[in-house]
C-alpha cells in the first residue's frame, strides 16, 4: 500500500512539471486556449495526466508481469 502511494504521488509530481513545462516552453501565444493560458490550469492539467497515464501504464505492466 505503501509503495502504491509513492507511486501516486510521483506520478502526480511528474505530470505537474511537465505541465508546467508544456505551459511555458510550448504554451499558447494568443491566450485564448482553455487549459494551456495559465500556468496553473496546465499544470493541473498535467497532474490528473499523470494519475491516469500512471493507472493505465500500471495496469498494463501488472497483466504483463504479474509484478
């Protein structure tokens, strides 16, 4: 159980600063874009990314190694 809470949360960590790193290297020139116009809302963004890429990628693995 453990474990499965550090994986959360660096998952959750992860897809935050790739947010955020999507947000201010690639972003939106124009401000009109939903989610990329802000810092936060990318970030965010990226935060629930991350959990759900983590919950499919994890799921995967485990049918494929049992692990």
């Amino acid at each position: 159980m453990k474990i499965k809470l550090i994986y959360i949360i660096v998952s959750i960590a992860l897809g935050g600063a790739l947010g955020f790193l999507y947000w201010k290297y690639v972003g939106c020139a124009s401000g009109s874009c939903a989610i990329t116009s802000v810092w936060w809302r990318s970030t965010l963004y990226g935060m629930v990314l991350g959990v759900l890429m983590r919950d499919v990628i994890g799921n995967g693995m485990y049918k494929i190694t049992g692990w």
